[in-house]
C-alpha cells in the first residue's frame, strides 16, 4: 500500500495581491500568477523578472533573449488586504457557515482578486 502524500493548504491564491518581504523584489506588489503547490512557490505578475536565452526554433527562427517571471517561495511573500497592508490571513466561518480568508490585521473577509 502506497503513502499519500498529502500537499499542504496555502493561504495564498491565484489571483491574490501580494507584497514581497525579502529579497531583490522587496516591497514591491503585484498579482499571482500561479501557484506550484507541491514546491511551495509563486509566479508574480511583473516581479522577479530574469532573462533566459532561447535557441532559434521554427517558430522563433531568430531566438534571443526574453525576460519572464521567476518562481517566488511563498514564504517571502505577504497577502494584501482591501487597506493595502500586508497581513496575516486567518480563516473564519461566514453567516452561511462557509469557510472565508480573514485579514489578522484588520479582520476583513479578503476577496479573491
């Protein structure tokens, strides 16, 4: 019999404003892209931005240098809550006994986008 791996849950989604805590991109903002759940990181609209250089193919037949969005760990990033602070999220019962995202700091239900 085969172990489960179970895949931990993120406060963090697709969609979601984020603020960089540390790194190059600190303190700067910007909206997920993607989440990769298994390596715990995230794709940033617009934020660690690195070059990568591509090989002439039929449907690129000149290659050269792009720049795309680099994977973030999700761990060096913070939600936004609707005051534009970073903060914490919490998850609490709504009214219809539905599981909603809370901002610790200022105790708002957080809106997906």
């Amino acid at each position: 019999m085969e172990k489960k791996v179970k895949t931990p849950k993120y406060k963090i989604r697709r969609g979601d404003t984020v603020k960089v805590i540390t790194g190059s991109a600190k303190n700067k903002t910007g909206v997920v892209k993607s989440v990769d759940l298994e390596k715990a990181k995230i794709v940033v609209e617009g934020l660690n931005m690195v070059t990568k250089h591509t090989k002439p193919t039929a449907s690129n037949p000149n290659g050269g240098i792009s720049k795309i969005e680099a994977p973030i760990h999700i761990s060096n990033v913070m939600l936004v809550d609707g005051k534009g602070n970073a903060t914490r999220v919490g998850r609490k019962e709504d009214k219809d006994g539905k599981l909603v995202r809370i901002s610790k700091k200022s105790g708002e239900v957080i809106k997906n986008g």
